[in-house]
C-alpha cells in the first residue's frame, strides 16, 4: 500500500523550469552572434489553454534532438500568478501527451493508453474510464452526453479475377492504379485516396461512460463544426451535401439536427460556412462566411471576397452580418458569457490581436494593443483572463496573461533565458513606404549583429512570405536572425496580396501575380538604400512557396538589383503547374480558367517567370523537396536548366523523400548553412559563419 501511494503522488506535476516574473523585455548586454549550434536551443511552445477558472495554464514544449533528428514533446503547466515556476507533467516518470483542461478545472492527458486527469494545485492524479472518446467529440451542456461526427468505414470487397492466370499478373503489378481528380495531396502517400469516395460522417450522440453511439440522421454527409444549443435539444454543424462530385469545390452549409433526428438546412447559396457556436442564451447562430471558390468561377469574379462574421436566429430571421463595416479578418469567435460581445482575434498588419464586436450589432473594437503578435490567445470561462503567446523578433515565444482587455500583462515563462544571456539577437524597424504607384507597403529591416554605420555598406537579403495571401511582422525567425548574425540586413515586405490591409489590398494582385507586389518587393528594396548603409551591388532575394515565386519573378523583372537569389519551391511555369499541383484552384480563380481557355492561358504564359528567364543575370540556388505536391519539382528544374543553358551560375538542392515544406531538424540545418555559403560567396558578406565557440570558418 506505501509503495502505491507514493507512485501515485509522483505521477503528476514536477520539475521546475527557470521563470522571469517581470513581463518587461529587458535589455541584453551586446553577446556573441547567434550561431548554427543554437538552433537546438530553440524550444517551440505549443498547444497553451488556460484552465476554466483562469489559474493555471498549461502548455507543451517541444525540444529538437540533433543525435537523431527527433523532437521530445513535453508538457507543462503554470500559475497564472506569475508568482511560481512552470512544473512539468509526468506519469510515472514518463511525459504525458493530449493535455485539456475539463470543466472541473482538472487537466486531462493521455498516458499508457489511458486517459487520466490531475489537479495541478496538489500535483494528484487519478484514472479516467477508459473508454474511447472519438476525436472532435463535443460535450453536451449538461456534460451528460457527446456529440461527434461517426464515420463508419466501408467494407472492402475482394477483387474479382476472370482466370487464376489474369490473377497472378494482376497480383505482379506493380505500378499505381487510380480514376479519381485528386489524385494528389502534398505529403501523403501517391496516389492521395479519393476524397470524394470517403465513407459519410453523420452526427451521433452517445452518453458519457456508456459505449452505445446513436446516429441523428442518415444523409450522405460528413458534418463538422458540430455545436450544441444550450437547451441540449438541438444541434449545429456544417457539412456539403455535394461532396461526392469530384467536379465541385468544398462548399459546407449551415445545417441543424435535434436529437430526435429532424434535419433542417439553413443555407444553400454557394458560400462557405465555419466557425459555429451559439450565444449563451440559444438565441443567435453565430458563423463565419467566406466566398466559395465556385461562387468565385461562376460570377468570374475578381477578388476573393471578404470573410465576415454573421449571426442569425434560428427562426428564420435575416443574419446580420457583424463586421460587414470592418475591413479585416475575424479569427475564431467566442461569445461573451453574457451574451452582449463576440470576442475573436484578427491580424491587422504585421501585429495580431484581440477585437469584440456588440451583438446584435456595433463597430467592432479592438481590445489588446501594441507592436506584437498574440498567438494561440485562449479566455477563461469568466471571460477575465486571456492567455497567449508572444514572440517578437528579437526573442522566442513565450506564455503571457493578461486582464481580458489588455491590462495587468504577466510573463510566465522565460524559455530561453539561456540562449539569450549569451547571444545578442538582432532588433527590426519597422519601415513604412510608397509603392511605385503610391500604395504604402510594411515591412521591417533586421539589423547586422554588432551593427555600427561606419563599418557599411552592408549587403542586404530580402525575403518575400509565402501564400501569397499570408503576412509577416512580429515574431521570431530563427534563419533570418542567422543570416543577420553573419553580418547582413534582412528586409521583410508585406506586399500586396498579404493579409491584415483589407479586402482590396488582399485582392490587388488578382490576375497579375507578381506584378504589384513585385513592384511593392522592389521599392523596398529602393527604400531601404537610401535610409541604410546598405551596398546596392550586393543585394539577394529568397522565399519559399510563393515567395519562391517571388524571386523566380523578381530576378527576371529587376535583374540588375539582385545580386544573388534562393529560390525555395517557386513555380516558374504556371501552365505546367497546372495538372500537377495539387492546388488548381488558384489558377481557375486568380488567373481566370485553365489552360484550354486562350484568355488564362494567356494570363498564365505572361505572369510565367519561365516566360522572361532570358532576362535573369543573377546567380541564383534552387531548394526543393523531392515529392513536392504542392510546388512539383520540376518547376524547379525549368528555371534552373534555363539558367544553366544560358551560361548564369545555378545550383539545385534536392531534398529527398520531402514534401513541399521541407521537414526534419537536419534539413533544415543543411538547408541554412548552404544558404548561407551562397549569400558569402555572392554578396560577399564581410564576416564568416560563426560557431558557438566563437570560430570562424
């Protein structure tokens, strides 16, 4: 009996991390520049959920292991006090996975198999029933019953043969076989299955701690977004009665189903529905609308449209739409325990925040304010307290908290008090200018490690995000902090078709990807120049995605600005993109059609990198990952071998087995390093990489 007791009082929370109590960013004395090696210094803080009664948030923390290119995930929880240090949750000296916190205030986590809960104030833990909880489960108000989506799989049948002699041969092959559109699906298996052949998702609900699931309705649908009704009678949830037809985008409606089966449609107009909940007195559907991709084709649109926030009762009352006079993008939505606000998170710029919105109708306000990005922000059940990430570019993420509108912020941890007591890392401006055309563009500049005017020019790298529609601003970048601490400018640039600017700015590059905001990318560049100490002779572009594309375009438009250039998955050729990737749907919106139509195949030929690479004078890397479903491969090998066949220096990195991301601790160490080697040898960068122990190389 002693030994069982004391297993279970260690079971729980232990071991302490180092905690900084003051939520002030403190001034770090000038250290040496961050170096390769730290790059498995850097944790990465993930899934963070403040408890219900908002005094303790629990978080993991993900550590990269060099030895064999792994990750160790742990789990933590901490005072919102700010007045203890993080504890870590273990089982038996083993890490625990899946932590939640429940409506008790316990946390739940996964250990063994089994489910367990632990109250963090006293470190005890129990078993949970062991029964299997479906992923998505939702509870019902009344914490007596579950509702999920059941998917039940098909029966497979067994082939049928004409002879054994057909048998055999069809048992030796093998090749692939499939008759299916979307035959592909970046990092899955090829073929990717069908998602049209999937087995249907009904909604059914089961009683907690019993094993008898009772399905609400039988249509051939797979429901997501379920919600219940505070009255525990009714139920919300999307799904698209047409995804069976492969020739059809995803369009998911609003639907509802009581819990003795009757099914209702709320919509039917070629929008797409998500986010769902309903306002705590079961008056209002709260949902968030966008504009379906074949609502886009079939009107030949010219922008995406706008996302917005809707509520609607469920009587058959027009919906309202509460942000139809704000020109952003409402993040998921939570209504206010009294029911009077809608609370969501919005990027606006390079910065993301809190906003609330009065229901049923009111300007939206934003709540939390300053030059940052809050991630994963989380409220207590209250609605006092809100909990979140914060990382700038000059530190890691951190677990903040702070009053529900902004105030009394607390820091709880300090994850990286070790790596930054010894390595200065580099501070941003953030720069505002004129477009050729007199748009203003955002972006920020990260200075050279130990930067001093006097020891200018210095050669400049600009980086162009991803998408396109996507943003950078504040946060922290290990790779580009690196590229600063070998002694280069880093300029990053929210060009048109970036997010957090509204809807127009978002939609002006419709038709002509690469124009504008190759335009944006190189005024910046102009900017810059004349404000910095940087050497125009020595200037590089990279990007990944579609800022591969950007520096695929931007050495073929502005070919004697860029000195050097790294182009990380980019296309080159948009008609032969088409097919092959696994997002057509880009070229059938923003390029007007497809390739047998003469007016997009025209579009696609002229807004083609390929199309100009007679133009390019700049040496220039190409990075992709072998199974790259996303960008293909061979958009790489098009530009690469055009710039070969003409005499221009080029060289391809090929990342084996890897998908458009480009995954693993040890790729991408190779991946920064060769970087670097190409930025040195090209923009001939004044200082040498630099290794923790301060060696030049």
């Amino acid at each position: 009996m002693r030994r069982k007791h004391l297993l279970g009082a260690i079971c729980a929370i232990v071991i302490a991390l180092p905690l900084a109590l003051s939520a002030q960013q403190t001034v770090r004395p000038a250290g040496r520049p961050l170096a390769i090696e730290d790059y498995y210094r850097i944790q990465t803080v993930g899934n963070p959920q403040i408890s219900p009664n908002g005094q303790w948030v629990a978080f993991t923390l993900s550590t990269r292991i060099e030895e064999d290119n792994s990750t160790r995930t742990e789990t933590y929880v901490v005072s919102t006090t700010g007045s203890s240090e993080p504890r870590r949750v273990v089982h038996y000296g083993k890490d625990v996975s899946n932590p939640r916190w429940a409506a008790d205030g316990s946390l739940r986590y996964t250990a063994d198999r089994q489910q367990w809960k632990t109250d963090p104030s006293n470190a005890a833990a129990a078993p949970l029933r062991t029964e299997s909880i479906p992923n998505g489960a939702v509870l019902s108000p009344d914490g007596k019953q579950f509702a999920f989506a059941d998917e039940r799989p098909q029966s497979k049948k067994d082939p049928a043969y004409a002879s054994d002699f057909e048998k055999r041969h069809q048992e030796r092959f093998k090749g692939k076989t499939f008759d299916w559109k979307d035959f592909q699906r970046d990092g899955q298996p090829f073929p990717a299955p069908d998602p049209h052949a999937r087995p249907a998702a009904p909604i059914a609900i089961q009683p907690v701690g019993d094993r008898g699931a009772r399905i609400l309705f039988n249509h051939d649908m797979r429901a997501d977004n379920i919600v219940w009704h505070p009255s525990g009678a009714l139920l919300a949830f999307t799904a698209d009665s047409h995804f069976r037809n492969e020739l059809l985008y995803e369009r998911p409606d609003l639907w509802t189903v009581t819990t003795d089966g009757k099914v209702t449609r709320l919509t039917d107009d070629l929008y797409v529905y998500s986010d769902l909940d309903f306002s705590p007195d079961g008056r209002y559907l709260s949902y968030v609308r966008s504009f379906g991709t074949n609502l886009i084709i079939e009107q030949k649109l010219n922008h995406g449209g706008s996302r917005d926030l809707f509520i609607r009762t469920l009587d058959g009352g027009e919906p309202i739409n509460l942000t139809a006079k704000w020109d952003l993008e409402p993040g998921d939505a939570r209504w206010s325990p009294d029911g009077t606000f809608v609370y969501f998170t919005a990027g606006i710029g390079g910065e993301s925040h809190l906003f609330r919105v009065a229901v049923p109708g009111g300007n939206v306000e934003q709540v939390t304010r300053g030059p940052r990005r809050l991630g994963s922000l989380a409220i207590d059940k209250a609605f006092k307290t809100i909990s979140y990430t914060l990382g700038m570019h000059a530190t890691p993420p951190d677990i903040y908290v702070a009053n529900i509108d902004g105030t009394n912020e607390r820091r709880l941890t300090n994850l990286h008090r070790g790596v930054l007591s010894e390595a200065a890392l580099s501070k941003a401006d953030r720069l505002r200018w004129p477009s050729y055309d007199g748009t203003e563009i955002e972006g920020w500049l990260l200075f050279p490690h130990g930067y001093d005017p006097a020891r200018g020019p210095y050669p400049l790298i600009v980086t162009s995000h991803g998408g396109p529609h996507s943003a950078v601003g504040y946060s922290f970048d290990f790779k580009k902090q690196f590229f600063a601490a070998n002694g280069y400018f880093v300029l990053d640039t929210n060009f048109r078709s970036s997010t957090g600017y509204g809807d127009a700015f978002k939609w002006a590059t419709w038709g002509e990807w690469g124009k504008k905001d190759g335009e944006d990318v190189a005024s910046g560049v102009d900017y810059a120049l004349k404000r910095y100490p940087i050497d125009p002779k020595r200037v590089g572009h990279t990007g990944h995605s579609y800022g591969g594309f950007m520096t695929n375009w931007v050495i073929t438009q502005y070919p004697d600005k860029f000195a050097a250039a790294i182009t990380g998955a980019g296309i080159s050729n948009w008609i032969s993109d088409y097919g092959t990737a696994d997002i057509y749907r880009t070229k059938e919106t923003e390029f007007f059609g497809t390739p047998w139509e003469k007016e997009a195949r025209d579009r696609m030929i002229k807004q083609s990198p390929l199309t100009y690479a007679g133009n390019v004078k700049t040496p220039t890397l190409f990075v992709h990952g072998e199974l790259d479903q996303r960008v293909p491969y061979e958009e790489a090998e098009q530009m690469y071998f055009a710039l070969k066949r003409r005499g221009i220096p080029a060289k391809m990195i090929q990342y084996e087995g890897q998908p458009h991301g480009i995954g693993g601790h040890w790729n991408n160490v190779h991946r920064m390093i060769n970087e670097l080697k190409w930025w040195n040898q090209y923009l001939a960068a004044p200082r040498k990489t630099t290794t923790s122990a301060g060696a030049r190389e």
